[in-house]
C-alpha cells in the first residue's frame, strides 16, 4: 500500500481493561432560555429576537454567552462561522442550530478557500459547544496551497458536540502531488487535539452525514492528536475519495508526543460505505482507502459497524516508527463487499508501524477483496505483537485467500496474533481455499491448523446466512456459528450484537456479528 494520510450510555464501562471516559450528567447544567436568531433578511443592528433577528451567523457567535442558542432561519447563508465563546458546566452550552422544523444550509459555493486551513465552522480552544442540525456543502478549491474543510475543531478543550448535520462536496480538487500518496488536503469534519497541555475531551459526532467529500490525501472524518475522551456514533460516511473514519496518532499534531496520539474512544454502529482512493488524484489506480482506519491510537472501541463497498474495511495499523496502533477492540461489526481485505493489522512496511494487543471478536466477513488484490479477508502486515482473532465468520470471496501474511514474528515465542473459534468457509471447497499465517503457506485447512497450532476450535463450514444475496447476514437456526463462539466475557465481546440484541444467551455465543433469539 502506498502512503496513507490519513450515546448510547453516559456512564463510564470498562473494555480490554481499560477506561473508556465518561460523560458527567451532573456537571452540566440546564440550558439557559436566551436565544438569538440569525435570518438571510435579518440586519445585525436587530436584537436577535426572532422578530428582529441578525443577518451574520457571526456576529450572533460573538455576542453568545453561555447558556445562548443561535437559530439559523431557513435559508442558504453565504457564511463561514468562527466560533471564539464558550459555555461551562453551570450555565450550559452554546448551541448553532437550524431553526426547528427548518433547514438552514451553510454554502461555500460562493466563496474561495483561502491559502492554509479553512472551514465553514471552525471551532478553537472552546468548551461547551454544540452545532447540530446544518447543512454545510459546496466548499472548493484546486489550489494545492488550500485545505477547505466542513466542520473542524482545533486547539484544546471539552464537551464538544457535532450533531446530526450533513457535510457534502468539500472538495480538494488539486492534482498536484508531493510524493506518490501525498497530495494535497482537505476534510469533513476533523478534530486536531494541538494543545500539548489541554486535551479536547468529551467529544461527541453523532449522526452526521459526511459524503461525496474529495479530500486528496486527508479524511471524511477524523480526530488525530491531542484527543482524550470521544464519541463517533451514528454517522453515515460514504461516497467520498479517501478514508472514511480515521483515529490517528504519531503526527506531530500535539508538541508533546506522550499526547500526541487520538485515545479513549468509541466509534459505535456508523454505516461506511463507497469509499476508494482509486481516481483520487493523490492515489491514482490504488485502492488505500478505509472505512474505520485507527493509525497509532491507542484504548479504542469499534464495535456495531456496517462497513460495505470500501478499499479496506477495518484497518488497525500504524504508518510511524515511533509508536503502534494499541489496545483496540473491534467487535460485532459487519464488513462485506470490500474492494481490498475486510480486516488488516500491523505495521506499514518493514520500517515502521506495529498493532498490538489488538481484539478482533464476532464480526462477520462476506465476499471482500472483491478487487482480488490477493490479500484476502484478513491481512496481517508487518510487526504484531499479542492480537486476537476469534468468534469471527469469513466467508471467503472468489479470490479464494482466507488469510495473507506480509511477515513473521517480531519476538521468538512472542504471538502475532492468536485465531480460535472462527466459522471459515469458501464455496469451491476447503482444499480450493488459500491460507497464509507468519509468511507461511498452507494448502488446505487441515495443514494450517495442524503447522500454526491455531484456530484448533475453528471449522470449515456454510455458515447458512438467511439470504447473504440480499446482504441479510443472519444465521439460520441450524448454523455451526449457533452457540459455537468462545465466551470471552462482556468486556471483550461486549453486550449486544449488532442489532442491538443480548450478546450471550444460556452463557452461549455465536460467532459473527448476529445472536440468534
């Protein structure tokens, strides 16, 4: 691969051992009743009242207090938004809306990105903020020199919501590249934790939609840096040129590398899908692309995706030679129809990047590597070190590659990754199947069992989805997945599948992303 760029509960869990974060309910207050309303017939020398509302988003964002919420009329407003004010626990949030029961839209068709980073909302050093319920699109540039994005938060800070708005056609259109893999740059909605001292924490982007985006060398929809504490739940990312959901650490984004790395967070049941590098100016013909990419983050919960149509589905990798991609968990999680494999871990080349301690427990593969790039369902790159694979239905493409393996043990006696309790199949037959694990090959399944000492709980067998053609992967009541999963225990497998249904039945499990009642 060439070089890639890249609520529910309030309560706090424990998963893999580790503290996730937690939301204080009780340390936020009720919402002020102050309004001001912002209307594209308005004048900024009006009050703000929904009578006589102003003209500029931007000046209703300078005037807010904490407590204040900024309605947008129905309009299309030719604005950017700077937001510079804060909320606080006691009086409540500062909130950017569209007037309820109304659509505000927030274009940039009218205007030039200027040289350097700019977005249509930019959100610096703050703390209780919410913008929720926009429309923020039509943000263009060809100039190398621009990164145009939708929404972005920067600098430090807490409690920082991004709610249920749709960022479409940020587009970075230069062609220019630096080096192959890198061009120029551009983003969706993208939190940079910069602040070597202050982390931003309590962040939580819920129900987005982030699509037909082109970001060159950069993603959909990413927290990379100095982030301590967040949430990416609910969004829909699709139909865009580069990686879709992206964790990231390692870059140099936050002065102090002991923080300089995305941490605690929860990306929980997003839809990812038609996302490919291929045509994308910075990438040409190859497909680098992810749905969920984690590249040096470390203690994060993947869990109750659907990930279809994608370069890569799920990659927990590390690009840098400083640090790894660590303590992840990636659970009941549903990934088919990738152009490249469904999951891949490990460093980036023989240089750089290691995945450790990694969890990958019942999720369901179906027919990835659709581009037949022979790696298969599961790619397993350079430098791992104590992974997990289990509980996991794949059911190999056409290509016929179960497992790929790019290298070898790190450490003697030291695992790359441990596989058990997986449902493998491949329709022309387990001998037709192709198995490699530590630069090895195998050619039937026996062999590799028998050569690795893994996945002696595994079968080779139908899973009997209902009706995998109509992408129902749901098992039938004589699945060999039923009740065939290793109980690991709530904190490694979590509590619900993906339907949001109990996970363990009479202290069994089945394997793959579905529980059957």
């Amino acid at each position: 691969m060439l070089w890639r760029n890249h609520l529910r509960s309030a309560n706090s869990f424990l998963a893999n051992g580790f503290l996730i974060f937690a939301f204080s309910a009780a340390c936020m207050a009720a919402q002020a009743n102050s309004n001001l309303y912002v209307s594209t017939n308005g004048n900024d020398s009006n009050p703000g009242t929904i009578e006589q509302p102003l003209e500029t988003i931007q000046h209703a964002a300078d005037i807010a207090k904490p407590g204040d919420t900024v309605s947008l009329r129905a309009g299309t407003y030719c604005q950017r938004l700077a937001v510079k004010v804060s909320g606080n626990a006691q009086q409540g949030f500062i909130t950017f809306q569209s007037q309820p029961g109304e659509h505000a839209v927030l274009d940039g068709g009218c205007m030039t990105p200027p040289e350097g980073e700019s977005s249509m909302v930019e959100m610096k050093n703050v703390s209780f903020v919410r913008v929720q319920g926009l429309e923020i699109s039509n943000y263009r540039t060809s100039d190398f020199r621009s990164v145009p994005g939708g929404i972005r938060v920067f600098g430090g800070g807490s409690h920082i919501e991004i709610l249920h708005n749709d960022v479409h056609h940020i587009e970075q259109n230069s062609a220019r590249q630096l080096r192959p893999g890198s061009g120029a740059n551009g983003f969706g909605i993208s939190v940079y934790g910069t602040d070597a001292k202050t982390p931003i924490s309590d962040l939580v982007i819920d129900g987005n939609d982030v699509h037909h985006l082109k970001t060159g060398s950069s993603e959909s929809l990413v927290v990379n840096g100095n982030v301590a504490g967040f949430r990416i739940t609910k969004n829909s990312v699709h139909d865009n040129n580069n990686i879709g959901i992206d964790v990231i650490g390692f870059e140099h984004t936050a002065p102090d590398p002991a923080v300089d790395r995305a941490r605690d967070g929860v990306v929980s049941e997003n839809l990812v899908y038609s996302i490919t590098s291929r045509g994308n100016p910075a990438y040409g013909d190859t497909a680098d692309s992810d749905g969920i990419y984690v590249d040096g983050g470390t203690r994060i919960l993947i869990e109750r995706n659907i990930i279809h149509d994608t370069d890569f589905g799920i990659e927990l990798a590390s690009e840098h030679r400083v640090g790894s991609t660590s303590h992840i968990i990636a659970r009941n999680n549903l990934i088919y129809s990738c152009h490249a494999p469904g999951f891949s871990i490990g460093g980036y080349d023989l240089k750089r990047g290691i995945t450790e301690d990694a969890v990958i427990v019942d999720n369901t593969l179906y027919h990835n590597d659709t581009w037949k790039t022979g790696e298969g369902e599961f790619l397993m790159q350079f430098y791992m070190r104590n992974n997990v694979f289990k509980n996991n239905i794949v059911y190999v493409g056409e290509h016929g590659r179960v497992l790929s393996s790019k290298s070898g043990r790190m450490e003697p006696n030291t695992p790359t990754v441990t596989l058990d309790h997986n449902i493998y199949y491949f329709p022309a037959g387990a001998k037709a199947a192709k198995w490699t694990f530590d630069q090895k090959d195998f050619f039937t399944f026996e062999d590799y069992v028998s050569a690795t000492g893994n996945d002696k709980d595994s079968k080779f067998a139908d899973p009997r989805f209902v009706d995998a053609s109509a992408n129902n992967f749901h098992l039938q009541p004589d699945s060999p997945a039923r009740n065939g999963g290793d109980d690991l225990g709530t904190q490694m497998t979590g509590d619900q599948d993906l339907d949001g249904q109990p996970r363990l039945r009479e202290k069994k499990i089945d394997i793959g992303c579905y529980e059957t009642p």
